[in-house]
C-alpha cells in the first residue's frame, strides 16, 4: 500500500509538470518548424529541451536547498538580495500576465472551432467571458483539488495528442519535411522557449513528493521530456501533412489539407491542453501574489484571475507574437536568475553540486547566445 501511494504520489508530480509544459505554445511549433525547416527546427527543440531540463533541475535544487516553500522572487529575494528579487517580480508578472493570455486567446478558439463543430472561425467575447469564468471558478479551491483536475485533464489530453498525431501521419507527404532554411533559424527560438517551459510548478512539485531529491528529480526530467517527445510527434504529423500550408495555430491549416472532422478533433486535444496549463499557472499566479507579495486570498485570486481577461479587453490578441514575446524575455531573464541562484549555492555546499558547471555555462551560453540572436532578428 505504501509503495503504491508513492507511485501515484510521483505520477501525479509528473502530470502537474507536464500538464503545466504541454499548452498553447505547441500549436505554434509547427508553423515554426514549417518556416525555418522540419529537421532543423527538430535539431533546435533537440538542444533546448536539454537546455530548458537543466533549468528545470537546477530550479529543483534550489526549491529543495531552501527550508521555506516560496514562488521564483521569494527565493530570488533570498538568495540574490531584493535589488534582483526585484527584477525576477517583473519578469514574472510579464512573463506569467503574458502566458495566461496566450492561453486565454488560443483556448477561445478551440472552444468556438468545437461549439461549431470543426469551422474555424471568429470567437465571440462571451466565449472569453465563460473561459475565464471557469478557470477563476476552479482557481479558488485549494491545490490538491487543482493538482488532481490538472492530472485527470493531462492523461487524457495526451492521450488525444497521440490520437490525433497518429491520424495524420497517413497523409504525411515526405517532401513537406525535407529543406532547411537556415537564414529562419531563429524562428521557432521564442517560441520553443515559451512551449517547453514549466517552471512555475516545481515548488508544487517539491510539495506533492517532499524533500526527496531522488523522486523530485526524476519527476523533473520525466516530466519535462514527455512533452519534448509529444511536440515532436505533433510536428512531425502537422508539417508532414500541410507543408508550407501549416497555418501559425496548426488547426485551420489542417482543415485546409485533411478536411473531415480533424479540425473538431484536434481542437478537443488543443483545449484540453491549454486548459490544463492555464489552470495550473493561474493557480500559480494566486500563489505567488499570496505568498510572497501578502495579498490577502481573495484579491490575489480576484488578480490573478481577471489579468489575461482585461489583456484581451485592451486588445493584445495576436497568439504567436505573444508566445514568442514570453518566451524570450520572460525565459531568459528566468534562466540567467537560476544559473545565478544554482551557482551562490554550490558555493556554500561544496559536497553537493546542484548541476555540473560546464552543463551550467553551457546551458547559460544557449539561453543568453538565443535570446541576443532573436533581439537581433526582430530589430532587423
């Protein structure tokens, strides 16, 4: 009984990561991959989902080195001083205000693609309204309750995601997978680095299994290399089948390419998806303003919940230049504060590495060498 309570203890700290990961930022691979060329854009979801793993783990070593449970500012307020604390706070407000919206936007969608039975079309606002009613509405019961519906949801939306890949790979035409176009190398950078993210969870994690640093890292990197492999999967089905056709959310360019009801179907696994994740950081998000800013529950809920819902209001509605904008400026400022929170404390235990150094820089070097290049591109 003992050992099978632990098994589900560490299924559920997988699916809460995973759950967390897999979202709206996988629809947007395809069209990356379809711009910059399938191989070479697998090559880069290859190395940054080695990158992003590293992250995640380093992360997890902070979480289990400090005695205090926290969200991404508290610990950088420990241990980097206020002045960084400060500079990780708005990174998180961009980065998860900007997530939530992302999420908000792409679930619309696939909620009006399914109520219309595979059109895809417009979305009425009152689509939005009920969306987010319903996230604020599961939001405000505790995380057990919402660390269960994030894993009941993850098992079933992986599930679909296999189904649907596995559907289109009959009608995979070979030359749709074949050239690169290494002057679009950076394309997928922003957008890769927003979809394979999962941060946010890992204190949730460290609370599902406890200070365990045996299950709590192999949760991480279970949790982090599942959604690798399903994007991979994904891509490969979607570029395979629409080509330079693949349209910049996936779905519409499916349509277009298989008809039938793909369009019905890929949109049940796309809101499943999304909603997992958009649930799990608007939980995060409550946390955070609760926790480490004082904000009594009930603003900090009413906060987090209506954020993404007044974003859209102001009209900040294109998905792919908000997944990328998160991406690589929320990301990256995150990457550089766990590199630097990973390294002050190996200082002060020299017996146990939180990661490798060379990994560490290398890492480092990927994030930072990314994030400059795609500044670049887009100033360009």
């Amino acid at each position: 009984g003992f050992q099978i309570r632990g098994m589900l203890k560490f299924l559920e700290a997988v699916l809460l990561l995973s759950g967390m990961v897999i979202g709206a930022g996988m629809f947007a691979i395809p069209f990356s991959f379809a711009q910059t060329g399938f191989w070479l854009g697998a090559a880069e979801l290859g190395i940054l989902s080695l990158a992003v793993l590293g992250l995640h783990l380093l992360y997890g070593e902070i979480v289990l080195a400090t005695p205090v449970y926290h969200r991404m500012p508290g610990y950088v307020r420990l241990h980097l001083g206020r002045g960084m604390a400060g500079v990780s706070w708005l990174s998180s407000l961009f980065g998860i205000g900007g997530t939530l919206l992302a999420y908000l936007v792409v679930d619309s969608l696939f909620l009006q693609t399914i109520a219309d039975g595979g059109r895809v079309g417009a979305v009425p606002l009152w689509w939005i309204v009920v969306l987010a009613g319903a996230v604020a509405a599961i939001t405000f019961f505790p995380l057990k309750k919402e660390a269960a519906i994030n894993g009941f949801l993850t098992i079933f939306e992986i599930g679909f995601l296999v189904l649907v890949s596995a559907f289109l790979v009959k009608n995979i035409v070979p030359a749709h997978l074949s050239g690169a176009r290494a002057e679009h190398f950076f394309v997928p950078y922003g957008v890769l680095l927003f979809a394979l993210s999962g941060a946010s969870v890992i204190p949730d994690l460290v609370t599902v299994l406890g200070r365990n640093g045996k299950k709590v890292r192999a949760a991480i990197i279970t949790g982090s290399l599942i959604p690798a492999f399903l994007y991979f999967f994904f891509a490969y089905a979607v570029v395979g089948v629409t080509g330079a056709g693949t349209s910049e959310e996936a779905i519409a360019g499916l349509q277009r390419a298989v008809g039938g009801n793909i369009a019905f179907w890929a949109s049940i696994a796309g809101f499943l998806a999304v909603f997992t994740s958009y649930v799990a950081l608007s939980a995060n998000f409550h946390a955070m303003l609760r926790l480490d800013m004082g904000i009594p529950h009930r603003t900090a809920w009413l906060g987090a919940s209506a954020t993404p819902f007044l974003l859209y209001l102001a009209g900040f509605q294109n998905f792919i230049a908000i997944a990328s904008a998160v991406g690589i400026f929320a990301f990256g400022v995150d990457g550089i504060l766990f590199f630097l929170m990973g390294r002050k404390i190996r200082k002060k235990q020299t017996a146990r590495r939180p990661l490798a150094s060379l990994a560490g820089y290398g890492i480092l070097f990927v994030i930072i060498a990314g994030v400059l290049a795609e500044l670049l591109r887009l100033a360009w």
